[in-house]
C-alpha cells in the first residue's frame, strides 16, 4: 500500500513541480535579460511587489516538490536488471544541489523588488541583475546533471524507455554545450523541464496499469502453478 501511495505521489510531484515552477515565474515576472539601464530602470519602477513576491513564494514551492520527484526517481531507476546505482546516485545528489543552488536565487530577485520600491540605484540593480542570471547560467551544470545522470541510469538499467533515457542524455549534453552562450538564450534551456514533465505525467497515470498488468500476471503464474514473482 505505502509503495503504492508513493508511486503515485512521487511522479504527481513532478508535474506539481512544472506546473508551480512556471506558473510562478509567470506571475511575478523578470527583467528583461540582460537588460539596458533604461530598461532595468522601467521594471523597477513598476514592479508591482506584492504580485512579485506572491509569484516567487509559489515558484520557490514548485522548487521543491523537485525533491520528492527526485526521491521517486531515484527508487524507480534502481529497479531496472541493469547496473544503474552510481548514476542513479548521482542524479539524486545533482537534484537536490540543483534545489539548494536554486532557492537562494528566488530570495535574491525578491529582494531586488522589495528595494526597487526605495530608489535603488540602477548600478546596484544591473549587479544584482548579472549576478543572479550568471548563477541561474550556472545552475544550468547542475540541472543538465541531473537529466544526463538520470538518462545514463535508464539506459544502463533498463527501469523505463530507453527513448527517455537517451532523450535525457542529449539534453543534459546541451545544457552543458550551450552554457556558453547561457541556457536562457535558446529554448534548450526548457527541454529539462520538459523531460521531468513528460516523464512525471506519464508516471502519474500510469501506475494504476501497472498494477492491472501485475496483477493479471499473478493470475495467470497461479493458474499455471508457477510462482508470481522470481
């Protein structure tokens, strides 16, 4: 029954994750990247702060639902026959750095919109700025090893689609390709999030087939007089 509940919460997390994540940043909205002074200048003096900060508590929630997800990921990719526990490892420690890199980057653009209300100096505003999109460039190393360690661990352990592990490892290999150039300046910067969603929502519906098909498994070995499992 727990293994049950927790094949459901666990990928269910996942879509939360998406959902709150960009629902959040929808809300509250950011600069333009890397915006001019003048531009940064007119975000600031209409940054509705109260709008800023509700839309930030919500992405900092959707954050971390990545945690459970992560945990679930993790138990699932150790099911497969094949030897998937040092990258299955590392993908849960990447995901959880990925948590602890990001939160504090939700506190720092809070804080810039609190003190945009007092007449923060532009310059001040373009450092926070640089600095924030530099860290959220680089947690981009973090993320991108998450989804490459996770698709390693499904090719080498064969627990889901090998399409989803291979598709995992091409876009952990792009995040880190196109860091360069940051992950905000292309849509690569999405397909992360895509994979979790893909894989998060198909995993939520798809338990209860699961268990139907084990079942009728169990049937059948009984009927037979074989034992259900090996």
């Amino acid at each position: 029954m727990k293994q049950a509940i927790w094949n459901r919460v666990g990928p269910a997390s996942g879509v939360m994750f998406f959902v709150l994540l960009m629902g959040g940043a929808g809300i509250h909205g950011y600069p333009d990247i890397r915006p001019s002074d003048s531009q940064l200048a007119n975000w600031l003096a209409n940054v509705d702060v109260n709008r800023f900060m509700a839309g930030a508590n919500i992405e900092a929630l959707g954050v971390l639902f990545f945690i459970p997800f992560a945990a679930w990921l993790y138990s699932r990719l150790r099911q497969g026959p094949g030897d998937a526990s040092f990258p299955a490892i590392t993908m849960l420690a990447a995901g959880v750095g990925w948590v602890a890199f990001t939160l504090p980057l939700l506190g720092a653009w809070a804080g810039l919109a609190d003190q945009a209300r007092k007449g923060l100096d532009v310059r001040v505003a373009q450092t926070v700025v640089s600095i924030n999109q530099a860290s959220y460039d680089l947690t981009a190393i973090v993320l991108g090893l998450t989804v490459l360690a996770a698709g390693v661990a499904i090719v080498r352990g064969r627990s889901m689609s090998r399409w989803a592990g291979w598709a995992a490892i091409i876009i952990g290999v792009l995040y880190m390709v196109t860091l360069h150039f940051g992950v905000d300046a292309t849509p690569i910067g999405l397909l992360g999030y895509l994979w979790i969603l893909a894989v998060a929502g198909y995993y939520t519906f798809r338990p209860g087939r699961e268990r139907q098909v084990v079942a009728t498994a169990g049937h059948q070995s009984m009927a037979a007089g074989m034992p259900a499992t090996r």
